[in-house]
C-alpha cells in the first residue's frame, strides 16, 4: 500500500494504513459500528430466549397434564410474543447507543443503553491490542478490538462490532502511533 501524508498529520508522520480511519475532532458525530453487528446482537438475543421458551412449552405440559385451568398456549405465546419485541427492539437500541471516534491519539469508546460508558484510551497507555473473532464474528465478518491499557482500573477496553478488516487496520495504525512516539 502507498504510504501518502494525511492533511492533519505533522510533516514526516505516515498516513493511516486505510483510507477508512480518519482522526475525528472532539465535536463530531461518533462513528457507527459495522451493520452486521446489529445482526449479530439479533441472533445471539434469539439464542438467550430458546432456552426461555422451552421451558415456558414444559411448563404448559405440565400444566396441562395436572388439569390447570390455563389455555394452552398463554404461557408459551405470551414470551413469544415478548422474544419478539426484544429480540427487535433491544440489539437495535444497543446497536445506536454504541460507537467510537479515533484521534491522532486517542480512541474514544461509548456504550451503554442505561449506564452510559464514555472512555478515552490514550495511545500512550496502550500496552497491547487484540482483535478477537468467536465463530458468530467470523460468520458475519466482525470483529471485537480490545486495548489493553497500563493501570489497574478498566485495564482493558472492548470496541466489538468492528468489520474484520477495519479492526486490524485500526490495530495497526494504533501500533504506528506507539511505536513513533516510543522513538
């Protein structure tokens, strides 16, 4: 890959390894997570609630074969009902409530639907990076950036929901970044 001067980095200073990652200002708009990772959020919400609604089926059996008074079917459909609510309206409020912006040294995390994180790992601090994929991430081609940080609190900081290879070029531009200011 050509290695070309970005406009805001200093004379001498690489550019990014993608085109794709560009320092954001403090003001701008946080940027998105990959849109399978809404998909992913869905899937994984569908497997939490198999569980549930099995046992909901062996309850009404049960039920029903002690004679309760219960129609067949409240239990069961009332939680399928709720599954499908959930499995909509939930990935989709964690999808929006998550995303990232990457500055000339910083990365900075949101997540949290009802306890907002907000956390700004400094470059300086990175101690190693790790992009992970569970075979669900490699279905969807995603993948989950975690930095390890010196310190003991919040020591590491997950950003999953990543395209596969955007994470490794973020990883990578990341470990430019240390490694010139470690010179």
């Amino acid at each position: 890959m050509e290695s070309t001067l970005s406009p805001a980095a200093p004379a001498g200073a690489q550019s990014l390894p993608s085109e794709r990652i560009r320092p954001v200002a403090d003001g701008e708009e946080l940027t998105a997570l990959h849109p399978s990772y809404k998909t992913l959020l869905r899937l994984q919400t569908v497997f939490v609630f198999i569980p549930i609604l099995i046992g909901a089926l062996i309850a009404e059996a049960i039920l029903a074969a002690e004679g309760a008074p219960i129609p067949s079917g409240v239990i069961a459909g009332s939680l399928l009902l709720l599954a499908i609510v959930l499995v909509i309206r939930i990935p989709q409020r964690r999808f929006a409530a998550r995303g990232y912006q990457m500055s000339d040294d910083r990365l900075r995390v949101v997540r949290g639907i009802l306890w907002r994180s907000d956390t700004v790992v400094p470059f300086g601090r990175v101690q190693h990076i790790d992009v992970d994929q569970g075979p669900l991430e490699r279905a969807f081609g995603i993948a989950t950036m975690t930095l390890h940080t010196a310190g003991t609190h919040n020591a590491s900081v997950d950003l999953p929901g990543l395209g596969e290879e955007h994470a490794r070029d973020m990883r990578e531009e990341i470990r430019a970044h240390i490694k010139r200011e470690s010179l």
